[in-house]
C-alpha cells in the first residue's frame, strides 16, 4: 500500500519505519564487496510480551506490565479488564475502581504517558479505567512498589496506561462489531429514561428556570421509554504512517451496552428486621466515544518529543424499578428511579526525551486536562402501594436531580539523569495543580392534593396541567430558588525528587532515594444541610525509598524495596455534601487527615527463556489512621461517610506470578499465564473518645469489636490464563484462543456502627473464552463473556446471619468482530 493513496485524514494514522544502513569494504579478491557492518535503527514494539518480560527483568525497580499483544490475544476491551490481569488487582463491580493488595481507589493513582489524568467521578479519585480502549494502548505500567519519581500519593499502586505509537508500514483498519447479552436480549421493553443521552450518548436534558409557581419546570416525561433492539455494537477506525522522522497513529471508535438484571437491595437493623427491603429491576443502556492523535518527532537518536491528545465521551443511563418495604414509608412502595450521566474528558500531552553527550539525559512532560461530567436529569417516584398514591415524607422521595462536575488540571515533570562509572544520578521536579468544581440542583416535589397516580404512569399526575397541585422545593429560598449548591477544590501539589542508583557489583545494585512533596489543599462548599463552609490544609511529607536487586544468576533476581508513602482524603470524601441513592446516601467528612503508609517488598523472579517467568513476591503495608468507610452511628439510618477509622492498620500477602509455554509442536503451542494473590489484614478501630475528639463531636460505636479487618482487602485473587496458537499456513495467518478464569475472594466493604453488622463484597467468579482469527488482511473474533454469571452480592452481617444488602448478575454476552486491514 502507497502512502500516496490514503485517502483518510492524518488523524487516524502515525509510523516510524526502520533504516537499514550498510558499511562496505574492499577485500582482497576483484570485484567483491564485505559488508563490515550491520546497524538497524528502529523502535520495538514495546507492547510484545518478550520485550515486557525482558523490560522486567533489567529493570531496577519492580515493575509489572501488561502488554497490548496478551491484551488482542485475550480479547480485552478495555483498560479496566486489562489491569485485572495482572497479580494481586481486582475491580469492584458496579464502582469501575481498581482494588490492589486490597487497598482500593483512595490509594491508587491514574497516569498517561506519566502524567496525572482527572476522575469522571464526583465520588472517586481515579477516571474509570473501562472507558479506556485497548486499540489506544500500547502497554499498561503497573507500579506496586513504590519509588520517588511516582506520586508520594501512593498506597496500592500507580496505573500509567502508554498510548500506542505506530511502527512498521502504513495501515488503515476497520472494524465492526456485535454481541448480546443473552440475559438482555430477550426481555421485552427494554427501559430507558426519556429524554436521556440518546443512542451515541451525547444529548442532555434541562429544566426551566421560571417561575415554578406558573411555569412547570420539566422538558422530559417521567415515564420511560422502550428501546429497539437492545444488542451491543461497536465500531472503529484507526490507521498510522510516517513521513520521515515524524510517525502518527489515530483511532477513532464507538461501542454501546445493553445489561438487564433483577436483584434485591436492603438495609436491616441490629435485630436483623428489615429497615428496606426491595426487590429491583435494572436496565442499564452505555455508550463510549473515543478518538486520539498520538505523534512522535524523531529529530535523531538522541532526541525525540511526542504528543498526545485523546477525547474520551462516555455516557450510562441507568433506569430501576423497586418493588418492597420500607420502614420510614409504614409499608410496601414502588420506586422508580432514573439516573443518566454524560462525560466529556479531553487529555492533551507533550513530551519529550534527550540525550546529552554520553552520561546526560532529560525527559520532560507537560499535560492539561479538561473533564466535564453531567447528570443532567435524574429522577425518581417513591408511591404507597396500599393506596396508590406518592409518598411526601421527604424531598427526595419525589424529584428531579441536575449536577455539573468541572476538572481543570495542570501538571508537568521533568527528570535529568547523570551516569558515571558505577553510579546513576536521577533528579527531578513533578507540578500538579487542579481546580474542580461541582454544582448541584435538587427540584423535590410535593401536593397541595393528592390523586392516585399508576406507578407505571407517573405523566399522568405530573404534567404541564396539573402544574397548580405541584410544591417545589430546591431547599432555597424563593429569591435563589435555583441558585445552585456546590462545591469547589483547589489542589496544588509541589515536589521534588532523587533517586541514586549503584552498582555495588555485577550482580548487586541498589537505588536509594527520596521525595519532598508539599500539598495544599483548600475546599469550600454549600450544603442544604450543613449550610456553607470551607477547609484548608497544608501538608509537608518526606519520603524515603529503597530499592535493591540481586542477580542470582543471568535469569534469576532477588528484590528488596520498601518505602514511606502517604494518602490523601479525595475531595467527595472531604466535603460534606450528600449523594441520595435508594438504600444508602453517603456524605463526606472535613476533619479526615491524610494517612501515612509504609511499604516493603521481597521478591524472586526466574526468567527460563524469552517471554516466560516465575516469580514469587512477600509484601507488606502498615497504615497510620488509615480512611474507611462506615456508616452512621444509628440504627434508624442508612446513611453512610468516611472517617480515619483506626490508629493503625495492616495488610500483608504473597504474590505468584506465572507465563510459561507449556507445550510446543511444528507451528502450535500450548501457553498459560497465571497468578494467585493471599493477603490478610487487621485494623486496631479507635475509641469513642477519640472520634468525638477528632470530628466535632461525632459518636461512632462500633459492634463491640476493639479490631477488624481493612477495608477492600480480599482474602484471595486468582487468574488462570490457558491459551492455544496455531499458525495456519505459510503466511502470516494465525489463531488465538484463550480462556480466562478470574476469582476474586471475600472482602469487607464497610464497617458497621452501633451493632448493625459489617457489610462484605461476597466471592465473584469470572470466566471468559475468545477466539481470535488473523489472516493477512482480515481479523474474526469471537468472544463469550460471563460465562459464570457470578453473582455481584453485597451482605450486611449481623451476629453471624447474612442479609442482602446489593445483589444482581450482569448477564452471558456473546459477540462476534470483524476488520479488515488495507
């Protein structure tokens, strides 16, 4: 294929092409030529498992990546499934947090190409790893232990997705795709809300800002809709090229879900008898739009810039209908909830690295990120069975919901290295800055007269003529009636950094190091409960780390790492504004601190030939009042927030890692990559007294323990990988099937208060197959997803019995792919 006959804009493409130069000499025969020597110039492709295998072995630090190549092999969608892969992670289903060593997303961070990337998430820290496609990754960095050129922001792990970058020649490939969720597609009236972000998932609703008394306020029905045919699709396109020393890759592409599911919900008291107790069906419709332009200038081999931009657009609408009892309403309800919300992220880098003489190099970045996140119109109805009429007790029972979310975040490094003889000189600087705002309107509707509404009906009370019976409440006054309630973060974060890495021998080298990180902090908000209110805090930490590797052979290492790291409460967890949900709310706490972490880790890896390696890993991590959550000191509510729940906590382990060929004939091989992960955890829960001391007065009692475990620490992880590839042919023709067995053990999700129970993620099982076809052109792929079907059960434990408190199945999907490369 000729450049010259693209006819596909340069977004969608990148390259750099190896050169070959040969050196030739005269030889003491006429007439004959020798070449002396051979140099290839060229990247490798860094997503290959040998060169990730390879990488690992050399390395200093403990690094852990997953490959592009696995990630095709297996048929991994998105960065979320990709990180499960690797040992000792698991995701929490429902949330899209990435849970490591058990400690989950307030100790974890989220970097591209090195550079801080902002959450889609009010509640979160980290930006939902599953709107990131494969097709856009080149590998993912999973940093585990700790050094001090990552964030001293750090307790689980540090996840850097590496954006791909094209090499080789020319291409451009399409794709298509289907599947269906064998749960999904054969229930009827498949609901959506109306008026929600439509089918490539970009339109948002609003409300009138009038006068409420004489203008109804609504644009959208209360009543859903059905949706045709609920099947998953997906399209995309991408393609690279090179002119010269500049290469340049694009992807653009859509894919939507379907997932229908029946479970229940429920809250019980310290008697076991059911505060709520709600059968539920839920209809989930999602959207991901992604396009990115990654380019690298090579101006020669000592330098190199790139830069990256990568528009994310996702959308989820997510329509439930409960069925049951609740204690607060005096009897049996119907409940009908809506909530949809609308993400737009865009990440723009630059970067660059350089080589200075022979003992100098530099490498920079600098990244501006911008996220908005919508829910733009959430509803729910709460009607009395018994007499078929909405229940007003409360605002919320009855409203439409409208919130913004803002992220605007700056942040920048630069690393100089200087090399000796036996010593390697790393220092640098890391800036971060992130100014994020967070609005939020609550329309509550009450009756100055109250008629029997159907609960399949709502349009039929509420409407344009009934506008007169209507009360509404924003939980302001008349005046700012619509003035938002809100929230807004200032975080500035400063550091500076050095690493020092000796080689005591040929086989010992050890790298010693430290960071000085100063945070400032200011957050202010206005509540409708707790009214207006601001915080500031400013933070100084040092942090010293270790690392040191032992070569017992050339393919056996021995590694020793341990480190001071801190977390920081995340901004939902801060502030005091309330998020209302069916069975729970949740509210932030301003008197959390930050918790100091210490880390250490052994660990043995043998590397019996290119692309195979087993390894063996102890950790440890010890958490000085570590953040949890729990819920409120009462046994009327079901409310739940954040505090620094012990003096100190612990959570130890062992890791195995295993990728081995276990079986090779003429062009075929069986192959397994496989890792298991134990830990254990315990937490000394601080007194009483020492609650009421350090949040204003507030009582916690727990249920009569002095310890408990840490939360999000399961006992044990498990991925078993067995895979089979067959090269068809004399070409390049091949086949891939792979079969992925996933575990993920108990874990405590929130400690309980005032003898209520403890609330535990039960054990879920995850079973795929893909079955993946490349001749030269086309590509065929078949997947089966779920095949377990796992229950996804939150249980609420009160002296020994378990009740529901979440539970629901996501459904068996099976889908088919096609591309075509030209």
């Amino acid at each position: 294929m000729r450049v010259s006959k693209l006819s596909i804009g340069a977004l969608f493409l990148i390259g750099a092409v190896p050169v070959v130069y040969a050196q030739t000499g005269s030889d003491t025969m006429p007439n004959e030529s020798r070449i002396e020597a051979v140099v290839i110039q060229g990247n490798t492709r860094k997503g290959t498992e040998n060169n990730i295998i390879n990488l690992q072995r050399k390395s200093v630090e403990v690094i852990e990546r997953v490959g592009s190549a696995q990630l095709e092999k297996q048929g991994i969608s998105n960065a979320a499934t990709a990180v499960t892969k690797a040992t000792g992670t698991q995701k929490q289903e429902g949330s899209g947090q990435i849970i490591i060593r058990g400690l989950g997303d307030r100790y974890n961070g989220t970097t591209m190409n090195g550079l801080v990337i902002p959450s889609d998430n009010p509640e979160l820290k980290n930006i939902n790893l599953e709107i990131f496609k494969t097709s856009i990754i080149e590998y993912i960095a999973l940093d585990k232990v700790y050094h001090p050129r990552l964030s001293g922001d750090f307790g689980g792990a540090n996840i850097n997705i590496v954006s791909k970058e094209h090499i080789g020649r020319p291409y451009l490939k399409l794709g298509i795709g289907s599947a269906v969720n064998l749960q999904t597609f054969d229930k009827g009236n498949f609901k959506l809300q109306d008026g929600g972000p439509g089918f490539f998932g970009y339109k948002k609703a609003s409300f009138d800002k009038g006068n409420p008394y004489t203008n109804y306020p609504f644009s959208t029905n209360w009543n859903f809709k059905n949706a045709d045919n609920p099947f998953n699709s997906s399209m995309d396109i991408e393609g690279g090229v090179s002119f010269g020393k500049l290469s340049m890759f694009g992807y653009a592409g859509f894919d939507n879900s379907y997932v229908y599911s029946q479970g229940q919900e429920g809250w019980y008291d310290s008697t076991g008898d059911a505060m709520k107790r709600l059968d539920v069906e839920r209809f989930t419709y999602s959207t991901n739009n992604t396009a990115l332009l990654n380019l690298a200038y090579k101006f020669n081999g000592r330098n190199r810039i790139g830069f990256t931009s990568n528009f994310i657009h996702t959308s989820e609408q997510d329509a439930r209908f409960f069925n049951g009892y609740m204690r607060e309403i005096g009897g049996n309800v119907y409940i009908n909830r809506g909530d949809n919300k609308i993400t737009s992220t865009l990440i723009n880098q630059l970067y660059g690295n350089h080589k200075f003489k022979d003992t100098w190099s530099a490498d920079w970045g600098v990244g501006y990120n911008i996220m908005d996140s919508q829910r733009p119109d959430r509803l729910q109805n709460t009607i009395d069975q018994t007499n078929n009429i909405f229940i007003t007790g409360s605002t919320i029972n009855n409203h439409r919901y409208f919130d913004e979310l803002n992220d605007k975040t700056l942040n920048g490094f630069l690393t100089l290295t200087k090399s000796f003889d036996n010593l390697k000189v790393n220092f640098g600087y890391n800036g971060l800055y992130k100014d994020r705002t967070f609005d939020n309107t609550t329309i509550g509707l009450n009756f100055t007269m109250q008629t029997t509404v159907d609960h399949n009906n709502v349009d039929g009370v509420i409407n344009p003529a009934n506008n007169g019976i209507i009360i509404y409440n924003t939980f302001r006054p008349d005046n700012s009636r619509y003035l938002p309630f809100n929230y807004s973060l200032e975080q500035n974060v400063q550091s500076g950094f050095v690493n020092l890495d000796y080689q005591f021998s040929d086989r010992l080298v050890v790298q010693a190091g430290g960071r000085f990180d100063y945070v400032n902090l200011n957050s202010n908000w206005d509540d409708s409960i707790l009214g207006i209110g601001q915080k500031k805090q400013t933070y100084n930490k040092f942090l010293p780390a270790l690392n040191a590797k032992y070569s017992l052979t050339d393919r056996q290492n021995i590694r020793l790492s341990a480190s001071k790291t801190y977390t920081l409460p995340q901004p939902k967890e801060l502030v005091p504004i309330s998020y209302y949900d069916v069975t729970t709310n949740v509210y932030g706490n301003p008197n959390l601190r930050p918790s100091d972490n210490y880390n250490i880790d052994l660990k043995w890896e043998w590397f019996a030939k290119p692309g195979e390696v087993v390894s063996l890993t102890a950790f440890g991590k010890y958490l000085l009042d570590p953040i949890a959550r729990t819920t409120y000191s009462t046994a009327a509510s079901s409310d739940m927030t954040y505090f620094n729940i012990a003096n100190w906590g612990y959570v130890i382990g062992a890791e195995m890692e295993l990728r081995k060929d276990l079986y090779e004939w003429d062009h075929s091989k069986f192959y397994t990559f496989l890792n298991a992960t134990y830990m254990h955890s315990d937490q000394e829960l601080k007194s009483e007294e020492e609650f009421i001391a350090e949040n204003n007065g507030k009582v916690i009692q727990f249920n009569g323990q002095s310890n408990d475990k840490v939360q999000g620490v399961a006992d044990f992880l498990a991925n078993v990988n067995l895979g089979y590839h067959q090269k068809l042919g004399t070409g390049k023709a091949s086949m891939d099937f792979v079969v992925t067995y996933s575990y993920v053990g108990k874990s405590l999700f929130a400690l309980g208060t005032n003898m209520i129970g403890n609330f535990y993620e039960n054990p879920v099982h995850l079973l795929d197959a893909n079955l993946k076809f490349e001749f030269d052109r086309i590509g065929v792929g078949i997947t089966a997803r779920n095949l377990v079907n796992s229950e996804n059960k939150i249980e609420q434990v009160i002296k020994g019995a378990g009740y529901t408190h979440i539970n629901y199945t996501k459904g068996r999907e099976l889908g088919i792919s096609l591309s075509y490369k030209f």
